[in-house]
C-alpha cells in the first residue's frame, strides 16, 4: 500500500463474460492446426510426455491445440503429468480435473473458465513471478520444466526468437516468461507461421532478441520443422517418427520463394527500449524506427 498514489472508485473493473474471447479458444485454422499437429508430434517423438512429465504452452491457437493434442494423448497412454504452469486456460484446469495432472501453478489466468476452479480445487495454485522464473531463488518452476510451447513474432537462422517487435519494427507484444521457460524447459519448441500477410517468419536476424537461439530446441511451422543443431538427438527422432524435419536455411529459402525478400526496416538512433535478460544482462536495444 506504501506504493500506492490514488485510490479511484469505480462502478466496476469489467466484464469477466470478455476475458474468454478469441485467444483462449482453440484454432479452427487449417494452417495453425498444422503447426500445433507437428509440434505435437515432435513432442511425442521426443518421449517426454511420460508420468511425472510437467508441461507449458500458451493461450494462443496453435499453443491450444497442442495441449488438446497432448491432452488426448495422455488419456490414451494413461500418462499422469506432474504439473501445468504459466498462463493457465480453462483448458489446462479441465486436464487437471480429469487428473492428467497432479496440480496447476497459476501465474496468470487466461480466461474466466479459471476462477472457478482456482476457488475450488487445492491443487490449482497461484504462483507469483519470483516462485515461476526467478533464476536466482532456490528452484523457480521454470527450471523443473519438461516441455514449453512458446508462439513469436519472428525467428531468424540462429533460433532467436523476437516477441516485442513486429516485421516493421514496431513494439507489438510483450515477454513475459518466454526466454525463462525456453532457458529453463529440457523441450523448448516455437510455433510460427511461415508468412504473415505476405511478411516471411524466418529472417536472416530478428529485429530484436528476446530469447536467444541457444536456449530454443525447435521452430515449428506449418511447412515443416527446423531443429537446432545443437539438438541432434531431437532430430534423430523427429526424422524417426516420420516428421518433416528441414534446416533451417532450407525454410528460409522456401518461404522466401513465395513471399520475396522484404526491405529492411530504417532506425534512427534513438533507443526507446532494452530487452533484459533473465540473469539481469541486457541482450539487444529497441530503436525507433524512421
């Protein structure tokens, strides 16, 4: 309270009817679905989705759609999963419910469907932002994490990953956990779309680095999938299980064949925001664009 300047009273803070609009529904988007197919597909080829298994993905259409994939999955190998964090959905308490996991550390609510059962179910947990990623307290969440799927603005041939600016340059999203779950998770996996309005996904280098490639397993898109090299484990078994698995220059190159090659954005000099890093480093600068 010692933080606070002014107290305004109001005759509501909104309608939670709102909050479960869009975002939080499961894609009915041929191209996403096949995003969220591979991805979900990569995710079981990789034998992580297993008892004890922990597990985060989004609120976003491909992101739902994989959980729903994994969600049928473990009912029918009658796989008990430890735990789901991060952003929690309606979709995440219902596999809860059904006792796929054991309990939700809940960071953030994703949409009304949470509010009942985070009043009424003990194992749905809220979790502040220290316990969830905080790299320098005694074991933040993130670092116990089995599986991430995290959604981008744009990746380049390096796996960085951009969430803040868009492909003109302009400030667009927001972090939140992602370098953090994508550092701390054994299974880091980006759906993106190839293109976005004619606009190709995977550049030469991203506008701005948010998580560094190093830390990212794997680029999914509906056109196929990119793994780090670092990872040729992960490759061994994607091209195992049959999966579309292609480097990531190759895509680059394909993608561009449809879309062309865009100009770059022009910045000035003015830095109107820094990317700070989980340890607290700054990795990259925001400029204003021309």
């Amino acid at each position: 309270q010692y933080l606070v300047d002014q107290v305004a009273i109001i005759d509501s803070i909104g309608d939670p009817s709102k909050i479960a609009t869009g975002a939080t529904r499961v894609t009915r988007d041929p191209v996403q679905l096949r995003i969220a197919e591979l991805a979900f597909g990569l995710i079981r080829a990789s034998g992580m989705l297993k008892n004890g298994c922990s597990f985060q993905t989004g609120g976003g259409g491909p992101s739902l759609a994989v959980a729903k994939y994994v969600k049928e999955y473990m009912k029918e190998q009658s796989i008990r999963g430890s735990y789901c964090i991060g952003g929690i959905t309606g979709y995440m308490a219902d596999m809860l419910k059904e006792g796929l996991f054991t309990a939700l550390f809940d960071v953030q609510s994703f949409d009304a469907a949470v509010t009942s059962s985070i009043a009424d179910n003990p194992y749905h947990m809220e979790a502040d932002a220290s316990c969830y990623a905080n790299p320098f307290n005694k074991g933040c969440l993130v670092n116990d994490l089995d599986v991430v799927v995290l959604a981008a603005l744009d990746v380049d041939t390096d796996f960085n990953v951009d969430v803040l600016t868009g492909h003109d340059g302009v400030l667009r999203g927001a972090s939140g956990g992602h370098s953090d779950t994508a550092a701390g998770a054994k299974l880091s996996v980006i759906t993106i779309p190839s293109m976005r309005n004619g606009v190709p996904s995977i550049r030469e280098q991203v506008q701005t680095v948010v998580t560094p490639g190093e830390t990212v397993d794997a680029i999914v898109t509906e056109k196929g999938i990119a793994i780090n090299p670092a990872r040729e484990d992960l490759k061994s078994l994607a091209l195992s299980a049959g999966l579309p698995v292609k480097d990531i220059r190759r895509l680059k190159e394909e993608i561009e064949k449809i879309t062309g090659i865009p100009d770059e954005v022009r910045f000035g000099d003015e830095i109107v925001g820094l990317v700070e890093y989980r340890d607290g480093t700054i990795i990259d600068s925001v400029y204003k664009v021309k």
